[in-house]
C-alpha cells in the first residue's frame, strides 16, 4: 500500500502554495532561493488556476494580487513580465536570452479569467482590462507575418533552454484560450473572429490529415512529412514541422477541444509509460542525445550549468505540472482511466522524494529520481491538477473553459 495518500498530498500542496502567497502575489517557491521567491507569471497563474478549480478563496485572492502586481509592472509595448522582485523598487524581467511569450499569454488568460468569474479580487478591473487590450496587441506583433499564429523564438517560453521555437503548439494555445476569454468577456465581435481563424489553423498546421486544407502554413513542408505520430506537433516554422511531443501543448489542445487525436493520443501515452521504466510522461519527446543533429544546439543553450542531459530537464524529463495538466485533460474528454495511470505513476514519483512532500521541479525519466528546484507551487499545482482529474468533480474545469 502507498505510503503517501492522496487527502495529505493535497493538505501538503495547498499549504505550500498559502504559504508561497504574499502581498504582492503568488511567488514560484516557498523556498527562500532568490530567483523563485519572485512573481512569475506563469507559475503564479497556474498556482491560481489550482484555486480557482478548487475554490480555494485564499489563492483566488492571491492569484488578483499577481495580475494586479504584474499589470502594474507591465511594458508600455504591452509586454507581461516574465518575473516581478519584491524589492521596494522591484527589478522586473521580461526573460534572459529571450523574452517569455508564455508570460503575456498566461497572464492574460489569468486576467480575463478572473473578469468572468471573480472581478471583485482586483484592485482595479478597469486598469486590468486596458493592460489586456495591450497585451492583446502585442501578441498580434509577435506574429510577425500576420498569419493568425505567433511566433516564439528559442529560449521563448517555460522550455527556455529546449530547442523549442517557432509557431509553437503551446504558446498559440495559450493565446487561443485568451481570445476565446477576450470575446466572451468584452463581447467583442472581433476577438471571436480572430479566435476562429486561430482555431483554423491550429486544425489544419498541427495534426497529421490524408486531406489537409488550403491554410498550411508550409505546404511543400507538410507535403514530406511521412507519417503520423499520433497527437499534435510541437511547433511549425520555416524549416518546417516539428513532430515531436509536446505535453503541455497537447494537454492545452485537449482541454480547449481539439480532440480528432484522442484516441491515438491515448494509445501514445500508453505506449510511452510501457517503455520507460516508471511510467513517467516526458514533457517532450523524444530526447536528443549526443550522435543526433540537434545536440549541439541543445548544448550550447543554458543559462548557467548544463541541464538537458538525455532523460533530464527538458530533454525528456517528467514535469508534474504538465502531467497533471495533461490528467486533466484526458479527464475532461472522457479518459478517465488513462488519466488515472498517469497519476498513478506521479503518485509512486513523489514517495521518492526526499524529504517527502518536496514537490520538486521534475523526474528523471529513467531513474524516476526527484529534480530540480523543490517547493515549487508548479509542482504542487499539477499534483492538485492530477488529483481533480481522478477524484473530483470537474465542473469547476468547465467554468474556466469558454
């Protein structure tokens, strides 16, 4: 019998995530280490998405405390900032060798989330709503084509030191989700549309059809690729489409409805959990070693020490976050069993930590031993994600979803 249980796994996240709430916001860690006790975009969104699931009123106000702090914060190009100090003057990052576009895109969904469902946590709505129509904007620079799908240049999001880029699968789902938000929430014509022409080619760019449409991206690309993978690709770009796996990508597709893949996404998952030896899901796939042609571009970028060993941090490794996230979206289209294998496997992962409840960064994927930074509320968040997935009503999803 697990030693672990599901009732304290979730006492220990919710007390790590209260206990990662500050003045300013919801900070990456309850650990003192300087760079994580900052308000992250990403993290702390995600963090307030596990409130709002849950109803947690304490991280639901804390969640309007991080988008007002960042708002605060935010770029006159309209630019989120990656990460916000919580000096009296702040040092504010808007990335370190490139900008974060999951920092705009998550905070505006966070934002716009919290207009719908509970304006009263914000200081002030209406400043919150004009920090979105900028942020809006900027993410229809970032297209740079203007063909509906914006662009992330590498080190560009949360796998800052993968070889990620492009129009990536994350990052246009993301912004999907804000326009979906946007139109419901300003009853704005325009986002509705723009939403569509984004949703149509996400439908057509990202998944392997015998009949695609007249809206690829990269024709003569699409045209050699030789088979299919079975879920949606990781990114489009000018030197074509990268079939890899992307886990938070497919999740996110999942949860906002793209589900032509599911069953072979299903079958994927499977098959994956058979061939590593702990079932844990890489967050991409498969890993780059040294005798393939991306090694030397993998690396070469880091920021500070070398951390995409095979099986390792990106490269392969397991980051409950995405594992959770993905629970959740097999749950919310009917998979509850492939969704309960998943969180099996995360549940064996955390007795490994030591000390227990550390709630560590991600799993090396061969060993199954813990990594990385621990106390992270994006760990914690994922254990929450998973848990809902497997043992709660998921009503509370749908409310989030437009």
């Amino acid at each position: 019998m697990s030693s672990l249980n599901s009732q304290n796994i979730n006492a220990k996240a919710f007390e790590l995530l209260h206990r990662s709430c500050l003045d300013q916001g919801i900070v990456a860690s309850a650990n003192e280490a300087e760079n994580y006790r900052r308000v992250w975009a990403r993290d702390g969104i995600i963090a307030g998405l596990a409130g709002l699931l849950y109803g947690d009123q304490h991280l639901i106000e804390h969640l309007g405390k991080t988008v007002d702090y960042l708002r605060a914060h935010q770029h006159l190009t309209g630019i989120i900032p990656s990460n916000v100090g919580l000096e009296p003057t702040p040092k504010v990052s808007y990335g370190s060798t490139a900008g974060r576009v999951d920092a705009t895109t998550w905070w505006v969904a966070g934002a716009l989330l919290l207009l719908r469902l509970k304006p009263e946590v914000l200081k002030d709505p209406d400043y919150v709503r004009k920090g979105i129509l900028k942020a809006m904007h900027v993410l229809e620079i970032w297209e740079m084509n203007l063909g509906d799908l914006i662009y992330t240049p590498i080190g560009g999001n949360w796998a800052d030191e993968f070889v990620i880029q492009g129009h990536t699968l994350y990052d246009n789902l993301l912004r999907l989700w804000g326009l979906r938000l946007a139109a419901e929430v300003f009853a704005e014509k325009a986002y509705a549309e723009k939403a569509k022409r984004v949703e149509a080619k996400i439908q057509c760019n990202y998944m392997h059809t015998a009949e695609p449409t007249g809206l690829l991206y990269h024709a003569e690309a699409y045209r050699r690729i030789t088979y299919d993978p079975g879920y949606l690709f990781a990114s489009v770009s000018p030197m074509g489409y990268d079939t890899r796996w992307d886990m938070a990508g497919n999740a996110l597709a999942l949860l906002l409805g793209f589900t032509q893949k599911i069953e072979a996404t299903t079958s994927f998952l499977e098959k994956l959990a058979q061939d590593l030896p702990h079932g844990l899901v890489p967050a991409f796939w498969p890993v780059i070693t040294p005798e393939d042609a991306e090694w030397s571009f993998l690396a070469n970028n880091y920021n500070y020490r070398f951390k995409n060993e095979p099986y390792y941090f990106h490269n392969g490794g397991s980051w409950p976050v995405f594992s959770g996230l993905m629970c959740l979206a097999l749950a919310a289209q009917g998979k509850q069993a492939s969704a309960a294998a998943i969180q099996h496997n995360m549940l064996k992962a955390l007795e490994r930590e030591q000390p227990a409840y550390s709630f560590c960064e991600y799993f090396e994927t061969l060993s199954g031993t813990p990594q990385g930074m621990q106390q992270l509320c994006y760990a914690a968040s994922g254990w929450l994600f998973a848990d809902m997935a497997v043992s709660k009503p998921l009503h509370n999803l749908h409310e989030i979803l437009p």
